[in-house]
C-alpha cells in the first residue's frame, strides 16, 4: 500500500515544482507596440502606443533612434515616462514628426523598458517615409506655364507674356517668393508675399501677401490642387467677377513646371 502511494505522490511533487518553475520563466514586464510598422509622407507626423504589464512598475524607458540600422547618435538616448493606466499597466504615447532626410530611408526607434527590479524588455517601431507633395514642391522652383480661364466656353489663356519669366520659390520654413523676370508685370513689386502651406491631405494649397504700402491689408488665396508631381504642380481657384457682370465663381486653374 505504501508503495502505491509513493507512486501516486511523486508525480503531484512533480507537477506542483513544474508549475512553479513555468511560473518563474514567464516574463515580467511585457510590452505591445501598436502600430509596430509605420509609413508616412515627409513632413507629417505619425504616432504608435506602446503598452506597459509590469508587476513590478517602471523605472525607466530609454528610446534610441536608427537610420539604415545604424544607431544616430545626434538623436542619442532618450528617457521618456510612460502613464499608468491602472494596477500594473502603463501606456506611452509616441509622436514623431517625419524628417525630408529620411525619405526612402530604414529608420527605426527602439523602445527598453526596465521594471524596478532591473527586469527588461524591447520592442522595436519601424518608420518608412516617402516624399511628400510638400517636399516636391519645397524642393524645386517653379514656372507658371499657363492660367486657363476653364469656366467659360471655350476656355481660354489667362497668363499674361509679363508673366512668361517669373520664377516662384516655396521655401521649406513656409515663406515664398516670386523672382520677376526682364519683362515685369505693371504691379510687380506691389506686394510682399509672406506664407504658403499644403494641408495633410494635400489637397489645399494656400498662399498670403500683404500690400508693400499697407502692411494689414493682408490677402489669402485658396487653391485646390488638382497633380503634384516631380515636373507639374496644377492648382485652380475662384473668383469673383460679378463686378464685371460674370459670376462670382469663374474657375482658374494654374500650371507650374519645375524648372532646374
């Protein structure tokens, strides 16, 4: 009888320590990145949520940053805080605004979390970044081509000769200016041209100017683009001409073509 004990009470002791060592190997901090692959246009910003189990709290997260696998050292190590949540959770929001340097580029962010017992654990954010329209048109000077009157029929050229040699230049910092070449338009020079922008979605490009004799009478035009690309920038607006007996919604559409 003693012996069929002994047979039934060694395999209990066995999956009692088996229980116990399974229970000692599961992790002690466990994170989830969320998205953990991300890709945007240049110039936007994008974001991703990493959530923090941790019995033990949190002492600290450190993030490094990598471009084609190679850590960047101006970037450097960053200590951030994440935010509990409740019990043992803890969330971190991150944000990151993508960088014009970092188009086709492998650029990855590195999250190490260590609990207050020096238990760790990482997880790794991939960022791909594409070109964006306001990238394309920062990046290039631009040749009005052609103005086309498109809400009367038939449509006909607006563009003046005046116009033929002007170059415009949309800087990266969101200024612009307008280069007015040997054949000057009669008010060239009237106004000084202060802002440009390009909406996320890139479908509103809007530029202002103020009068070079009265600094607050400040204009803002309105376009809605139709392309942007590598060789053609097209936006159109519309204008009120009902002082001239037309509508007060006549449609222009502008072309530009980047020249070197």
């Amino acid at each position: 009888m003693k012996k069929y004990k002994k047979l039934i009470v060694l395999p209990l002791i066995a999956i009692l320590l088996f229980g116990c060592k399974s229970e000692e190997m599961l992790p002690s901090v466990i994170l989830s990145l969320k998205p953990d692959n991300v890709t945007g246009r240049s110039g936007q910003n994008i974001s991703s949520t990493l959530n923090i189990t941790s019995p033990n709290g949190v002492d600290k997260i450190v993030m490094y940053k990598t471009v084609n696998l190679v850590k960047d050292q101006q970037f450097g190590d960053v200590k951030v805080t994440p935010t509990l949540v409740n019990g043992n959770n803890y969330v971190y929001n991150f944000n990151y605004k993508l960088s014009p340097d970092e188009v086709e580029k492998l650029v990855g962010f590195n999250f190490h979390v260590v609990d207050k017992k020096g238990e760790f654990a990482e997880k790794d954010l991939t960022v791909n970044t594409v070109m964006s329209g306001w990238q394309t048109i920062f990046t290039r000077k631009w040749k009005l081509i052609s103005r086309m009157w498109t809400s009367i029929s038939p449509a006909v050229e607006d563009k003046k000769d005046c116009e033929n040699d002007d170059v415009y230049t949309w800087k990266q910092d969101g200024t612009y200016n307008i280069s007015f070449g040997s054949s000057a338009c009669t008010y060239d020079g009237f106004n000084v041209y202060d802002t440009w922008t390009l909406s996320d979605d890139e479908k509103t490009f809007t530029m202002t100017y103020h009068s070079v004799f009265d600094p607050s009478k400040i204009t803002t035009d309105v376009y809605t683009v139709k392309l942007i690309s590598s060789e053609k920038f097209i936006i159109w607006t519309t204008m009120d001409l009902s002082i001239f007996g037309l509508s007060d919604k006549e449609v222009f559409e502008s072309t530009y073509e980047a020249i070197p």
